[in-house]
C-alpha cells in the first residue's frame, strides 16, 4: 500500500497563496469526495479506493492519501486546480512525501513541532477534526486510520515524555505582547474580537486577562457571539454593525472562516477619521485574511497577520533544542513501527498479512461448510456422535487436503521440499 502527503505551511508558500487552498469545516467531505472521484472513485478508475484526509489550518493545507500506487503528480495538479493557480507555481510551494517521509511528517505535525509556534497543542486538536471529518465522508480506509492513530499516539508520548510545550508562547499570547508594545496601558483600552471560533476564544482569554476597559464580540451569528461574550462579560454585535462602531475600538483581533475580507480599507479609513487618527492595533489570524492587506499601509494603523507574528513566537524555542531531540528519538521510533505495519500488508516486500487474511477467509468457508452440513445431519435426526465424527472428519480432510496433493506431486527433490514444509507445519511437538 502507498501513503503519499503533499501541502503547503507557513515555511513554503506566503499567506494570500495559502488563503486559497483553505477549506472550512463544512468544505471538508465535499472536497475529499471530488478527490476521490478525480482518482476515479471508490469503486474504479486507475486508483480504485483511494483513502485521502485533507488537514487545513491557518498555517498549512495538507493532503493525506493512501492506495495502491501513490499518484503525487495527480493529487498537485487537483490541488492546483482547486486553488485556481498553475502547477508549477503550486509545486514550488509545497512539499511532497512518500511512505516513511510521509509518516514522519505527519508525526511531527501531531507532536507540534512542525507549527510556527514549536510545541503548541492546538494541531492536534486539528487533525483529530480532520480525521472525523474524512471518517464521515467514507474516505477513511484502514491505513490511513493507522497512520493517523499512530500519529496521536506517538504526540501524546512527545508531550508526555519532554519538555516540548514549556514556555511555548501562542499566537494569541504573542498578540497581547504586541499590543503592550503599542499601548501603555493594555487596562484603558477597548477590544475588539471579530468571530467566535477557538482561536479567539484562545485570544479573548489573553487579553482578558490583562483587564481591558471594554471587550465585544463580533460574529455573524449573534446567538454564538453572546455565549462567548458570557464568558468574559463582554458585549455581543452582530458582525453587520461593525462598519459603524469599528472607532470605538483600539485593538481588533479577527478570525473568522470568511473566504473574503470582512474589514476594509474604506470602513478602516473611516474609523481612524472619528478617532482623529489615534492609532489602531488589528490582528488578522484569518486565512484567507479578514482584513484587506491595503490597510497595513495606513499611518496609525499596526496590523500583524499571522505570518508577521512569527518572529514573537520563535523567541522561545533555542532554549528548547533537547526537548526536540527527545521528541525526534520518539518520531523516529513510531515511524520505524508504521513502516513495518505497512511492509507486513505488503507481498513484494515479504508481507504475509494478506496470506495470512486468505487463510482465514478459507478457513472460515470450510466452518461454515462442515458445520451447514452437520446441522442438515442434525435435522434429519442422525446421531450425535456420528454427526461431530462427520464433522470432525470433514474439516480434517478439506485442511489436509492441499498437503496431501502436494506430497503426490512433482519430481522427487519438489517432493522432499513439500515434505519438510509439510513436517514443520503438522508434526510439531507441543512445547
């Protein structure tokens, strides 16, 4: 079986470029299902029953897929298709791996050390959504499954086992440092959050915790809005009235799944005319971007995107080198379990797994044959004892059967090979 990952991440390709291949939750089955139809479905085609997972963050797009030839060439040009961008633009952006780079990979995308921010839990959670999304859209297979598990198995032990998420400091942190930066007084200022999903719950409980005179919560379902505003006894406005009351406000975090800006050059202009142009600090965690990158060349504007915040949060990560090598040691050790797993299911490589699956699957057909036949004895009202002889006799014959043949077949040297085999299979001695 081939496994084969191809995406694109903060290191590889810049924001706008990954804005267009970021896919919503709700995106997610539909998406996987044109996939697996372009490789010609489940049920046929030159991949029949490709299993495939797509994990789409702020910070990375990336394609899980496993059948029986890995097709890397196939999945970029869907990609680049999807995203409405040329092949070979695509292909300079992203990474394609195979088998064990492929699980390497994902093992240290799981354990958070393939993140902007070195460490951080958020990804797990992530792929965990990833791989119940694929699980209900039917595009989940067995190795896929395993490769995933592994992949939480193996992150739950880096974090258990180092020191790897010590001091990690989040992009929501980062942005509060940020804001202190610019604001003498992070408690005389007013907040705003646009959206109302994890990443700014994440941001609102920073900020929070530095007692702002005043925080709202923006979103375009109000109901949502209102039980995050709860939490923090803050205001809750619905997202269609920020045009209007954007000047009230010093700091502006957005993260919302809109696939266009949802802030614009004009209603930011306006803003800062009713403040008479006291500065403005906007955070954009968003990808695509809520916020239209014009604004970043406003005078008494400061908008950090996610991107901009990389160099915040990579300030702790020198002192956290041997927490990484543990964590490396622990991938390398799952990595070498997933291949041997794969290698089993795999007849050119030596894998008896299938064999061993056929044997079963005959075995079970003899069963239920013998045992079919003894009911029909049982029925008729044969005796007992020569019903279970009958059956005893029959399962013997069909498993011996082969063996036998086997023996009375082919020239003497064929024969005295079968023989041994044969001695090693049925005349073992109980130990």
């Amino acid at each position: 079986m081939a496994v084969w990952a191809l995406g694109i991440n903060h290191t590889t390709a810049p924001l706008d470029l990954r804005g267009r291949f970021a896919f919503a939750v709700d995106q997610i089955a539909p998406t996987l299902q044109r996939l697996r139809h372009s490789f010609g479905g489940a049920g046929g085609g030159h991949h029949p029953g490709v299993e495939a997972a797509i994990i789409s963050t702020c910070n990375r797009t990336e394609i899980y897929c496993a059948g029986d030839q890995p097709a890397l060439d196939h999945t970029l040009g869907w990609l680049a298709q999807t995203g409405g961008v040329a092949p070979a633009l695509l292909r300079s952006h992203t990474y394609a791996l195979e088998q064990e780079q492929a699980a390497r990979h994902a093992f240290r995308v799981a354990s958070g050390l393939d993140s902007m921010v070195l460490g951080e839990a958020q990804i797990l959670g992530q792929m965990k959504d990833a791989v119940r999304a694929a699980e209900t859209a039917g595009a989940l297979g067995q190795t896929l499954n395993q490769l995933f598990q592994r992949s939480f198995a193996v992150a739950k032990e880096v974090r258990t086992a180092t020191e790897i998420g010590a001091h990690s400091i989040s992009m929501a942190a980062a942005a509060v440092r940020l804001a202190g930066q610019l604001f003498e007084d992070l408690g005389q200022i007013r907040v705003l959050f646009v959206g109302a999903g994890e990443m700014i719950e994440l941001a609102a409980t920073h900020f929070a915790a530095k007692g702002p005179k005043a925080i709202a919560i923006a979103n375009r379902t109000l109901e949502r809005g209102e039980r995050l505003a709860t939490r923090f006894g803050a205001e809750a406005m619905r997202l269609a009235d920020l045009p209007d009351r954007l000047h009230e406000f010093d700091a502006i975090v957005s993260c919302t799944a809109s696939t266009l800006p949802i802030i614009g050059l004009g209603a930011v202009e306006r803003a800062l005319k009713k403040r008479r142009h006291r500065p403005m600090f906007m955070v954009d965690l968003a990808v695509p971007r809520d916020i239209e990158p014009e604004v970043k060349a406003l005078e008494d504007v400061y908008l950090y995107t996610v991107d901009d915040l990389a160099g915040v949060v990579r300030t702790a990560q020198a002192s956290r080198q041997a927490a990484v090598a543990q964590a490396e040691a622990i991938i390398d050790a799952g990595v070498q379990s997933f291949v041997h797993w794969l290698d089993q299911r795999d007849p050119a490589k030596g894998g008896v797994v299938p064999l061993i699956q056929q044997i079963n699957a005959q075995a079970d057909e003899w069963r239920a044959a013998e045992v079919a036949r003894a009911r029909r004895m049982l029925a008729r009202g044969d005796d007992v004892d020569a019903v279970l002889e009958a059956l005893s006799r029959g399962l013997t014959q069909k498993m011996l059967h082969g063996a036998m043949a086997e023996l009375h077949a082919g020239d003497a040297a064929a024969r005295a090979q079968t023989a041994q085999a044969v001695s090693r299979l049925f005349l073992r001695k109980e130990r």
